[in-house]
C-alpha cells in the first residue's frame, strides 16, 4: 500500500518527491548520486528485436519497482548496424542521463566501419545476459529437417538462397559469415532493420532463413509457423530440448550474444556505481530471471563495472580474429 | 461471426467498467493535449504517464496506454490548424489545406471537419479490425520488401498524379525531399552519406519534423509578416450552435473521400513497414486526385483536411495489428505499448488472439469507446482551441516561433535540429515565394527512406533483376494502379477536352 502511495504521490507531485528524495538520499549516503532527470536506454537496433524487448521490460520494472526518481526512455537508433547508436554515445562523453543496451555489434560495427568510435573508453555498467541463437526456417520447407538437409538445400540453391538478418556487421551476419566459411556456400544477406522484421519475412517466405534469438522467434515457433533446425550452443537450452547443437552434430560453431549496460566514455563514478546498483537489482529480480529462462537467455552471472570493461576486451579480440577469418567482406556482403 | 459478435460485446462490457472507462476518458484527454502540444511528443509524455499504469489492472493499463496513442491522433489535428505547426508527423497533411481554412477564418469549420473524419476514420478501421484481422495479419505477411517498394510507388504517384500543380515543380520539390532523405547511414553498408564532412548531428539523418515544424511554422510565419508587414490580425471566429449545426452538414461534402482515406490508411497502418504518414500523406493525394476541383486543395478545402485526419486515425488503429500478432509496433508510442504488453507477460505473437481473447477483445473494445469519447471531448474544446486564433498577432507569433524551437529541440534534443529548423524554415518560405509546391518535399522525405530500403532489399533477393516487381502478384496490381493514378490527369484532361469540343 505505501509504495502505492508513493506512486501516485510521484506522479502528481513530481517536484515534491524529487524534494523528498533528495533529503532521504542526503539522511543514508551522503555522495549517494541519482538520476535529476529522465535516463534515457539507447538501443542499437530497431524495434521488436531482442535488444529492444530488453529495454522495454527493464524500462517497465524499473517504473514497477520504483527504483529510479526519474523515468528511463528506451529511444531506438538502428541505424548503420548500431554505428548511429555508438555515435550518440561518443558525442553524449560525460553524460550522466544516457545508457546504452549493447548487443555484438558494440564489438563489431567499430571493427568494420570506421566511425570513430572505441567502445573501450565507454563506462561498463552490467552484463545482463547472454543470449543465444537458433538457426530458422519457415515450417513450409518441409524437405529441411536437419542441418545436413538444410546445407544441402542452399549448396543446391547458393546465391538465390536469401537469408534475412539485422544488419551488414551486426551478430547474425557474423554468424552467417562464418556458416557460409565452414560449410562452403555462399547466400545472399538481405538486412531488415530488426529482428521483429526479420521475423515476419520468414513467416511471410520472403526470405529462406535467419539466424534469429530465442526471443525473436519463439511465439511463431510455438504458433507453427517457424522450426528451429539447430542451436549454436555448448548445451542443449532448457527451452529446446529436442533441437540438437552445432556442436553435438560435429560442426564446432558456437556463438554468444552479450546483452550489456554501458554508459558513454566519461561518466561519473558516483553515477556509474548507482546505474551499477539498479542494474544489479533488476538482473536479481524474479522477473528478469523467469524472463530469461522463458525467452532462452543465460543468466547466470552479473558482470558489473571493471569486469565487464575486462571482458568487453577478449571479446573485441576474439571479434577481430573472427572477423579476419571469415573477411570483413563476407560480412558486409560486398 | 456469432462467436465475433460475442467476443466484441464483451470487449465492450469490459471496456465500459468503471476503472477502464475511467481510464480511457482519462487517456483520450491527455492523449488530445499532448498530441495538440508540438513540443511534447507522445513518446515522452506516454514514457512518463507510464507509472499510472501499475496502479491499475493490465487490461486497464494498456487500455489506457491506447487511449492516449488514440487521443494523440486527435490532437495533432488541433495545432495544425490553429498554429500552422504540426503536432505529431501524422499530423502534417492536416496542415495543407487546415492552417489556409484558419487563416480566413474558418477554423471551427476545420477543427469540426477533422474531429468527424477522425471518428468516421477509427470508427471505419475499428469495424474493419474486429471483421477481419486474422486475414488481414496473413495478408499483411504477404508484403515483402517488393510489395512494400510497389506500395511507395503508388504513395508517390498519388502526389505526381495531382491536376493542377506544375508538374516539373512538383518532381523537383520531391526530388529535393528524396535528397534530403538520402542524408544519414547507409542503411545496407553503415556508411555515412551526405554528412558534410564530419557533422554528427547528420549521422540519424533529417528528422522529419525538424523539416515539417521548419517549412509550416517558422516558413509560414515569415510569409505572413511579409503579407501583413506586421499588422495586427485578429481572426473574427463565431461559434455558436446554429454554426456547429452548420459545419455539421458539411459532411456530406467530404464523406466520400473521408471513406476512401480510411479504409486506405487502415490497410497501410497494418503493414509494419509504414505507418500512419505515409497513410495520411496518400489520403489527402487521393482526396485531391479524384476531387472535382481539385485546384482548391492546399488553399483551404474541408475535404484537404478530414481526407488525411481520416487516414492516420485509421491508420493508428490498423498499426495495432501487426504489434498483437507481429510483435512489430509501427510507431515509437506503439512500442511502449509492446513494452507495457512484455512486462504482463501477454507476448505479442500469432497465438495472443487465441490464448488472450479477454486482453485483445477488451482492447478492440476500448477503441470503441475511445473513438466516441474523444470525438465529444473534441468537439466540446473546440470553441477553446479557436479562441487561440482571436490572440493578437504580437503574442500569437512568439508563442508559434517558441512552441517551434521546443518542437524542434525535443525528438532529439540537440541545437542542430534547432539550427537546421531555422533553415528550413527560410528555404520554405523562399520555395512557397517561388511558387514551388514543399508538400510533395515533405511526402519525399517520409516515403524515400522506406522505398529506399524495399527496393535496395529486392533487388538483393532478387539479384539485381527489375522483374521482380512485376512478377509478384500484389506488386504488379500496385505498379499498375500507380501508373493509373499518374496518367489520370493527363487522360481526364483529354476526355474534358473531347467532352467541351463536342458541346
């Protein structure tokens, strides 16, 4: 009842309770920082997509919970692969009001284009997941049943053969990139300017595959319209025990998607070390956690500050080595 | 069609229980004031109102989320005609012929004209919903990139094909909007286009109502200090029952093309790809195409305004579909919504219409009720909203030329949109002295990113073969009716011809 109250009182009285907080924060901790005005959640793909239900249901439990005096405002920049997104973040260096929900191409876009952006120098606030992907198909092909069926398949068909993604250099391409090295065929990359997107032009057969998150796929997986063929994974995820991994078929491809906090290069201590706290608490609550085990995500540990700066480094290198090997041209398609 | 019945019914009954029908009459109010605000765009003001929707049960809250999104609609109506600036992007066709109406005094008669083809618009499209929005979601699967290129083909053709206007003018202005347009990444490759050297302000490209609030508000009121060299203008509006009465009648003037503009911004709002613009945009060409006086559209004709009022509120309701069954919201306030749809745990997909009917009926059902609701608080704010103009010109022009700055400052918050703004503004107002049409301008730069993109992903799939939008069924009907609507002036020109030689 009492936190009902204080809504309300928010709500109607924004100013007073941005008073009260203000005295309350000054009676705990004394250099305590919190948000002065709306936060806003930067997500560097469109729509619909993984990133973007992400954000929306962190912007959600942070209002439920109450856990910030200000609002958090998802704002979608898809543009160039997240490069748009990137930009933002470089030119908004010592914002205390801006966050940034990564995916990969946090790591690639600065390794294929040169936009002038290092995300080294970008604050690290939390890792939320990581997510994971499955190779799709419309359940029309009835002729693919596995993976050996489906490699046969596009070898047949080759360039007419048209797989949807999110973008020239975002994760699903990279992924492509190096199915295509592996099992030697080449295909023709068609970006969207999201997973949703992606989502309906497989439902729709406007293209022939993707490489698509859980998350964007499992409610036309669950209504039949879509089959998994094979996870990119160490394990077998709990959400698809019957589909085999890469791995137990005797291909080692496996690859992870990190879903990550980060502020833009400068940010204050005080205000890196409160968006640390909420992400903490969020990445605990019973929600995020039932989230992820329904949309596939593995959740195990939360890597905050410095150990997720430590991390984002090995995955740079492991991105660039990756990214040699298949060609930056096989990504970007050109 | 029982069972539909049944269904509706009951979205009904429970859209009028106490607590969602509060917050309906509630959203519709706040949704009409932040859709009529230009500075507080509908993606702010719903992000913050978004605490409310704890408090009440998930039906009601995102009852309440739509109703705002629907009264926003309404909204953006209201300060295209009495300020000249568009609220909302939706809300720029409204400005054509709604802000030329005000100017001579008619600002009741177009303020009425847009709150009756708002209703006729959602009431339209929300029939059309509950009717057939399982085979409309299959139809809309069909739309691939081709479809969608097709689509922007015959969107454009609706602004070339317009009798009247100078036809080479014409396809500079849209040449210049397809340009302006081009500005910002490459949506295949990630590279920066046009970005005049390093400027990042340009990497998200030309927002599309920094060049709308630009060209109708700072543009317009340059061109009238120059007409009226300062005067002091008080626009004489009357309101009174017997003229409500009046405008009223006007309907049967524009209940045609109001139909028309519903029934296609309902079907454009369900394609994912493009949304409520494009929908009123090619409404009012349509209007215009198919008028009997053509001419007369952009200098203050009513069906100018209900054509495209019709059209995006239709098209607000359509954009509903492809979020429940798609996942896939059609504008940034929609998106809130799927994120307020995540956080109860009602998963949009295909499967939400069987395994939620109580959600997606009680829905459907509160659109009903906030179609009606919205219209009578409309109406009854009406001789409020027109008192505006009876403002001497001395406050009306620093409240215009400030609501302008703030609704340039706030999608992105940067002093370059601001500047860029100001720009436009001094380009418009240099076209209009020039005689140069800016709406096909506007149209371009809505239309040209998401033609771009379609037909840049065709013809990958299609490895750079042309045919491909004449091969697929749905694309060549929209290739042909497009070539129809740009050859149909020419042909009505020539039969006029005939028809005059002959008597």
């Amino acid at each position: 009842m009492s936190t009902i109250f204080n809504k309300s009182g928010k709500l109607m009285l924004s100013a007073v309770l941005a008073v009260a907080t203000a005295f309350g924060v000054a009676g705990t901790a004394q250099a305590e920082w919190s948000p002065k005005k709306p936060v806003e959640l930067i997500i560097m793909a469109g729509t619909g997509g993984g990133a973007d239900q992400i954000a929306r249901l962190l912007q959600g439990l942070i209002e439920k919970k109450n856990l910030s005096p200000r609002p958090f405002i998802p704002i979608n920049k898809p543009g160039g692969s997240g490069a748009e997104a990137l930009r933002y973040l470089q030119d908004k260096s010592g914002d205390d009001h801006t966050v940034l929900v990564t995916l990969n191409s946090f790591y690639t876009t600065p390794i294929i284009q040169d936009i002038g952006v290092d995300v080294t120098t970008f604050t690290p606030i939390g890792r939320m997941a990581l997510d994971n992907f499955l190779l799709w198909v419309n359940t029309d092909m009835s002729d693919i049943t596995d993976l050996d069926s489906y490699v046969a398949t596009v070898k047949a068909k080759g360039k007419e053969w048209k797989v949807g993604g999110t973008g020239s250099g975002q994760e699903d391409s990279i992924l492509t990139a190096m199915m295509e090295a592996y099992f030697g065929y080449e295909v023709t990359y068609i970006p969207f300017p999201g997973g949703g997107t992606v989502a309906k032009n497989l439902v729709g057969n406007h293209i022939d595959s993707t490489v698509n998150n859980p998350a964007e796929q499992n409610e036309f997986y669950r209504a039949g319209n879509t089959k998994p063929l094979v996870q990119f994974t160490a394990e077998r995820l709990p959400a698809y025990p019957d589909i085999p991994t890469a791995k137990e078929l005797g291909h080692p491809i496996e690859y992870y998607m990190q879903r990550s906090i980060n502020g833009p290069p400068g940010m204050s201590k005080e205000a890196q070390m409160w968006y640390i706290d909420l992400f903490e608490t969020l990445f605990n609550s019973e929600e995020w956690q039932t989230f992820c085990v329904e949309d596939g995500l593995a959740c195990e540990s939360f890597l905050k500050g410095d150990e997720l700066g430590a991390y984002h480094q090995t995955e740079i290198a492991k991105h660039k080595d990756l990214i040699e090997k298949v060609g930056a041209a096989a990504i970007t398609g050109e | 069609m029982e069972s539909i019945v049944a269904l509706l019914v009951s979205g009904i009954l429970e859209a009028m229980q106490p607590t969602n029908f509060i917050m309906i009459v509630l959203g519709c109010t706040i949704g009409l004031l932040v859709g009529a605000m230009p500075g507080l765009g509908s993606v702010n003001g719903v992000a913050i109102l978004l605490p409310i929707t704890f408090l009440v049960p998930p039906t009601a809250a995102i009852i309440f989320l739509a109703a705002i999104y629907y009264g926003a609609m309404y909204g953006g109506a209201i300060s295209s005609i009495t300020l000249g600036i568009p609220g909302a992007s939706t809300a720029v066709a409204t400005v054509f012929d709604g802000r030329p109406l005000a100017q001579s005094g008619k600002a009741d008669r177009a303020l009425i004209a847009a709150a009756i083809a708002s209703f006729i618009g959602g009431t339209i499209s929300v029939i059309l919903f509950t009717l057939f929005a399982p085979p409309l979601a299959a139809f809309a699967l069909k739309f691939g990139p081709p479809e969608e290129f097709a689509l922007m083909v015959l969107a454009f053709a609706t602004f070339i094909g317009l009798g009247g206007d100078d036809i080479p003018k014409t396809i500079f202005s849209i040449l210049i909007g397809l340009v302006l347009a081009a500005i910002g990444l490459d949506i295949i490759s990630g590279q920066p286009r046009l970005i005049f050297g390093d400027i990042s302000g340009f990497l998200h490209g030309i927002n599309f109502l920094v060049l709308a609030i630009g060209i109708y508000g700072i543009g317009e009121m340059l061109w009238t200090l120059e007409t009226t060299k300062g005067d002091v203008t008080v626009h004489k509006v009357r309101m009174s029952a017997r003229s409500l009465m009046n405008n009223l009648r006007d309907i049967r003037q524009y209940i045609g093309t109001t139909t028309l503009g519903s029934v296609i911004g309902y079907f454009v709002g369900t394609l994912p790809a493009a949304g409520a613009t494009p929908a009123s945009l090619m409404a009012y060409g349509l209007a215009k195409t198919f008028s009997r006086d053509p001419d007369s559209f952009g200098k203050g004709n009513v069906s100018g305004v209900a054509a495209p009022e019709a059209g995006n509120n239709a098209a607000s309701t359509g954009s509903m579909l492809p979020m429940i069954t798609l996942g896939i919201p059609g504008s940034p306030t929609t998106a809130i919504l799927l994120g307020g749809m995540i956080i109860w745990g009602l998963r949009p997909g295909p499967l939400l219409f069987s395994e939620h009917p109580d959600f997606v009926w009680g829905l459907i059902g509160s659109l009903y009720i906030a179609n009606l609701v919205t219209v009578l608080i409309n109406l009854a704010f009406i001789p409020v909203f027109v008192k505006v103009l009876t403002l001497p010109f001395t406050i009306l022009a620093p409240t215009i030329y400030i609501l302008c700055v703030v609704g340039g400052y706030a999608p992105t918050q940067t002093m370059h949109d601001v500047w860029l703004m100001f720009l436009f503004g001094i380009v418009g107002y240099l076209l209009r002295k020039l005689n140069y049409p800016v709406a096909p301008a506007v149209l371009a730069i809505v239309l040209g990113p998401l033609a771009e993109r379609s037909l840049r992903q065709s013809l990958l799939a299609s490895q750079g073969e042309m045919s491909i939008f004449v091969e697929r069924p749905i694309s060549a009907v929209c290739m042909f009716l497009a070539l129809a609507l740009v050859s149909y002036p020419v042909i009505r020109k020539f039969l006029n011809k005939r028809r005059s030689n002959g008597g």
